[in-house]
C-alpha cells in the first residue's frame, strides 16, 4: 500500500462537474492498493499517517499532528501509485489491486482512519474520472510505502 500525503490549506474533488468532497485545513490523501496488500497494512498506515507530526506548532516547527489541529482529510484512491516503470516508457500497473480486492480494502482504510483519527473523513469516488484541486501547504508532501516501513 502506498500513500502520498499532502499536507493542505484547502482540497476537493470534482466528479462529473459536481463536488463531493471539500476540505479547509489538513490532509489529502492519495492511497494505492496492491494485490499483496493486508489487514495488517491498513492498521499500520493508518495509525501512521493520524499521527504524523507534520503541522507547525507556536514555535513553526513541524511537532504536530491531524489530530492535534483537529484538521480534515480527503483520501483519494489512486491505483497509478502502484505504478512500475522499471522496463520502457508506458507504465505497467500490474500490481495494482483489482476493484474486488481494491474497493474493500479502500473501504477498510477509511474505516481504520476514522478509527484512529476520531472523526469521518471525506472521500473521491473509487474508479471515477475525478478532478483533484488542492493548496499544498508548505508545500509538504509525504510518500509512504507498506513494504519499506522506514
């Protein structure tokens, strides 16, 4: 599972020219799921990125975190992330999970994040053409992989 994290002043996301998520302050994120992906992953990533300490506190610094500023959060599944350019120039999106294994795990995801945040999340619409409009704040941009948990 990876997940591109961008730290935000504002985000949306548009589907057939309707808005079904808005956000001011906190995060968007970006989630992929691949076939290998586990229960385990979603707990992990999820408690991960609630707790991140990637906001400024009184003194500028980054020390804390979506739940400390009580911030909002869109996560947009995104199967591209999944991506492999190892070989050519066409990506190869193999590793991607498939909707019957993706969509639930997508669905457990949100579940687990709002577990671990404490508050709903909003959402994209999985498989749709969406338009993902966002102010990246700093800009801080965080990327995060399952299977290099560094």
């Amino acid at each position: 599972m990876k997940a591109v994290i961008q730290r935000v002043l504002e985000a949306s996301v548009v589907v057939e020219g309707h808005t079904i998520s808005q956000i001011k302050k906190g995060l968007l994120i970006l989630l992929g799921i691949a076939e290998d992906d586990l229960l385990e992953d979603v707990v992990w990533l999820s408690k991960k990125i609630a707790n991140l300490r990637i906001f400024n506190d009184y003194d500028n610094v980054m020390n804390t975190s979506l739940k400390d500023i009580d911030g909002e959060v869109i996560v947009v599944s995104q199967f591209t992330l999944q991506a492999s350019t190892k070989k050519g120039n066409r990506p190869s999106y193999i590793k991607a999970a498939k909707p019957e294994i993706a969509i639930p795990m997508y669905n457990q995801f949100i579940k687990q994040f709002e577990l671990e945040f404490g508050k709903k999340v909003q959402t994209g619409q999985f498989g749709a053409d969406m338009k993902v409009a966002l102010v990246n704040d700093g800009p801080v941009t965080i990327i995060i992989d399952t299977k290099n948990r560094e």
